[in-house]
C-alpha cells in the first residue's frame, strides 16, 4: 500500500527531479493498486488538461500492469489490442512512457505514477527516480 505521506514523497521527489533535469512544469499523480488517486499536484505553467493525461499514464499502467513503455510497444506492435484495452477502460489510457508502476520489496504492483509535462520519457525518468527515492521499487 502506499500511503498518503509515501505519496506525497513521491510527489516532491518527482517535482524535484524535474527542476535538477531542467523540465517544462509537471503534473503527477500517484494512484493505489485499485487505480483510485492518492494524491496530485500540478506545478505552476502546467497546462490544465495535464490532469487526464498523468491519470491515463498512470491508470493505463496500474489497470494493464505494463508501464507506459510496454504499452506503447504493444500499442505499435498490436494496436488493435491497446484499442480495445482503451475501449474497456472508456478512453481512460493513455500508453506512452510517464506511467510507472511502483511495486514493494515482493514485486507485487501496488500502485502507479503518472508524469506529464516533458518528454515522455523524461517524464519516466522523473516518475522513477521518485519512486525509488521513497523506497519502492519502479517500473517504468
């Protein structure tokens, strides 16, 4: 489980990280295993629809248990797949990198991030750092 406090760690971290690599404004949100949001912030310059977008990463990648980096390589390989994933998730899934799963010592998936704001895999690197930086184990 990850706790309103490990949340908001992850949070600052993924903040701080952003601001050490130079990143545009970002928006994160760290959802529970059951895909419920724990906790948001979007930095100031973010553009309002960043909200949706860090939900779709981080859903998509909690829902499907794939981060963002599988997702977008089965949605090349096999789009019809991801399609229908996102047909089943009424359009809540957005699978490019930025979707992290956080995982416990065990490896069982107990959550995800999601970044947006920067490049997508920038944002993965943020969301990962982060996530590490609180304890757990990521999954980008």
């Amino acid at each position: 489980m990850i706790s309103i406090r490990k949340a908001r760690t992850i949070i600052k971290a993924t903040l701080a990280k952003g601001k050490e690599m130079e990143l545009k404004p970002l928006t994160v949100i760290v959802l529970d295993a059951g895909g419920h949001p724990i906790a948001f912030e979007r930095e100031d310059g973010a553009s309002p629809g960043r909200f949706e977008i860090a939900r779709g990463k981080a859903y998509g990648a909690v829902m499907l248990g794939l981060p963002g980096s599988a997702q977008m390589a089965r949605a090349e390989s096999q789009a019809y797949f991801m399609a229908a994933m996102n047909g089943a998730f009424e359009g809540k899934v957005v699978p490019v990198p930025g979707g992290v799963l956080v995982k416990d010592r065990k490896g069982a998936i107990i959550g995800a991030v999601g970044v947006t704001g920067d490049t997508s895999e920038n944002d993965a690197a943020a969301a990962t750092a982060a996530i590490e930086a609180a304890g757990f184990f990521a999954d980008a």
